[in-house]
C-alpha cells in the first residue's frame, strides 16, 4: 500500500466541476476520500437558486459523490456562515467599506470550522476546487502558495489568510490543470452534468446579485439619504444611502454634475459620499492591516512586491512598508503596512484585500483601511 492510500482526505464539494474533479482527482491517486458538502444558506432563505450554497448543489454533489464511489455528507453551516460571512458583509458595507466575503468565508469557515472539522473526523487533508498550489521550501520547511497553471483562474487572491498549519493540511488537485481541462476531464468520466455548469457567481448568498436589496432587508433602519460632497465638504447633491455605492463609482449617481464625477470615499459619521473627478480616484499609496504571511515569517523591514488591490486587477510593482507602534491607527488590527506603488492605483477601496507576490509565491497580504 502506497502512502497516499493511507491518507484520509475530506473534499469540500460544492456541486461544481472543480470541486468534482478534485474528488476524482485525488481519488485515482489513491487517497481514502470523503465528500462534503456544507450548507450555508440562512434557513428561510432562496435556498434552491442554483448556486453553491443550493439544494440543487448538495443534490448534484451527492450524484458525484455515488458516481464515484465515496461517502457523502451534508454539514449544516447555516448559524457560523451567517455570524461570520453574511453579518461581516452587511456591516462592512454600512460602514462605507466594501467587503469581500469570499476571504472571510475562507478564513472563518472553510479553513476555520471545516477544517477542524474535517481533522476531528480522521481526516489528513482538507481538499478544495481552487486554483492555487502549495509548495514547501525545502530548506526551511515553510508551507508555500504559488499561482496555478491556469493564471486567468487564479485564486490565491482568496487565499492569502491562510496560515502554516493549515496549508499543511490542505490539497489543491487541480493547480496544475487549466479550466478547460478539467471540464474535458469530468465529461471523460461520465460526470456530465456537472462538466456543463458555468461557474457559481460571486457573492453565493445572494442570488440576483441585488446586494442593496439584501442589505436594506436586513437592515433598514440603518441606510438613510445623506449629501454628496467634494473634499472641501462643498455640497453637490442627495444621495441615497452609503450602501449603494462605491470608491470609483461613476454611473448610477442619479444627480448630474455637469461633468463626470467619480466616488473617492465616504465620511460616515456625517452619512456622506465624497466625490471628485477622474483624476482624484487614483492613488500612489495605502495602508493595510489584519496582516498574514506566508512566503515570510513576518516583515522587519521594506520589501519590494507585486500586489493587487482586488481580484482582478494587474498586478503591480509596490514597496511594503511597515509602520511601528500602528496598532493605534483607526481601524488597524494589528500591525499595519504602507504600500507605495510605483505606478497610481485606481480606486483603491477599504475592505478590499491588498495581496503581496514575488513572482508566483503569495508573500502575504492583509485588509485595505484606507
């Protein structure tokens, strides 16, 4: 018997093809292999809306799960993915940030809740259908993530906050396949159904992608029409609340200016939205917080990166900075860093995470506070 056929591996599946194929995948390689699917959605809510948080999921996972020949299981996840994911969402966004759930759900419940629980169950690994690779240094013994094959589907932006322990305990099978491949290969194992589904959207919980409508249900005492202003506090018009818009913004305003006006942030306390021209949305620098590494044990000193300030923005050149004695800054937690682009950056937006390479290697990265 072969190493990998003594190891136990419990597989996120969430009724897609990569979550599929990283199943079959690991299963051919002779892991013992468990599938799981988690259920999210908030009881009461559109729970058969087609997205991964579905019944239609959990029913398609399911149908994977028995063509291949392993054990299936549906954890409920609803009270920990609403406290954690949906709640941080909507306050986030009350409070002029914009957040980005897919981290959150990452840290908090997949590499969080699921990942112990998945350990507490036997299991070695936690596997998932993202496109990211783990490396280990050879000399440090350092756990690594690296940009996949398939760089359009790259997803270590979603995953800086993982941290050494978990990384160790975690397979991405499918980091050296392109999409295109792996559709090819589910249908090559009669996993039809599933080869065909396009990709979930982004925000799961939230299925039409109205997420003014979803935030103004859950809270609408709390979104109230406020001024747009210019940076000198000059009032320029009536908006409709904070939650409908965001930094770099030009449509959907619903006043005219006379020329094109951009949102470039928003004053909460006094409930207004700053705006100013195309010019104003760029920016040289920006602090970030709530700081993880994972190429570095931590950072002594400035260091020369590439960094994105979102999931799909380029790349670009940058100097991170550590500031001492930050913790006291607002909204740090933690440690904070100065990020100093050499080229200016277009709306860089709190809430957003800023993620620091090297090439390929995921040096680290943290949340954007201002």
């Amino acid at each position: 018997m072969t190493l990998t056929e003594k190891k136990k591996v419990v597989v996120g599946m969430s009724g897609g093809v990569d979550s599929s194929m990283a199943a079959a995948l690991l299963k051919e390689e002779g892991y013992e292999v468990i599938g799981i699917t988690l259920q999210t959605m908030p009881s009461g809510g559109p729970d058969d809306v087609g997205g991964c948080c579905s019944i239609t999921a959990i029913d398609d996972a399911r149908r994977v799960a028995h063509q291949l020949g392993i054990p299936h299981y549906v954890l409920n996840f609803r009270t920990i993915f609403e406290e954690n994911v949906i709640d941080y969402f909507t306050n986030a966004y009350l409070s002029g940030e914009t957040p980005n759930p897919c981290t959150m759900c990452n840290r908090v419940v997949r590499w969080g809740e699921f990942l112990r629980k998945a350990r507490a169950l036997g299991a070695d690994y936690l596997a998932t259908g993202h496109y990211a690779k783990i490396l280990q240094d050879p000399d440090s013994g350092r756990y690594l993530m690296s940009r996949p094959v398939d760089t359009w589907k790259d997803q270590t932006y979603m995953l800086y906050n993982l941290t050494q322990d978990q990384l160790k305990h975690t397979l991405f099978p499918l980091a050296d396949y392109k999409k295109e491949h792996i559709r090819e290969m589910a249908a090559e194992r009669g996993l039809l159904r599933v080869s065909r589904k396009p990709d979930s959207q982004e925000i799961c919980f939230i299925p039409d992608d109205d997420y003014v409508s979803f935030i103004r249900e859950r809270s609408p005492d709390k979104i109230k029409p406020g001024n747009f202003v210019d940076r000198q506090g000059n009032i320029l018009g009536r908006h409709q609340g904070l939650i409908n818009y965001t930094v770099g913004q030009r449509k959907g305003l619903g006043v005219t200016f006379g020329k094109p006006m951009f949102v470039l942030g928003f004053n909460v306390e006094g409930n207004e939205v700053i705006l100013g021209e195309d010019q104003e949305v760029y920016a040289h620098t920006l602090l970030a917080t709530d700081l993880n590494w994972i190429a570095i044990t931590g950072l002594e000193g400035p260091l020369t990166v590439q960094a994105k300030i979102r999931y799909k923005a380029p790349l670009a050149e940058a100097k991170i900075i550590p500031l001492k004695d930050s913790e006291t800054l607002p909204g740090a937690i933690g440690p904070v860093v100065r990020v100093e682009f050499t080229t200016p950056q277009r709306a860089i937006t709190p809430g957003q995470a800023v993620v620091f390479y090297q090439g390929d290697l995921v040096v680290g990265g943290g949340k954007i506070i201002t």
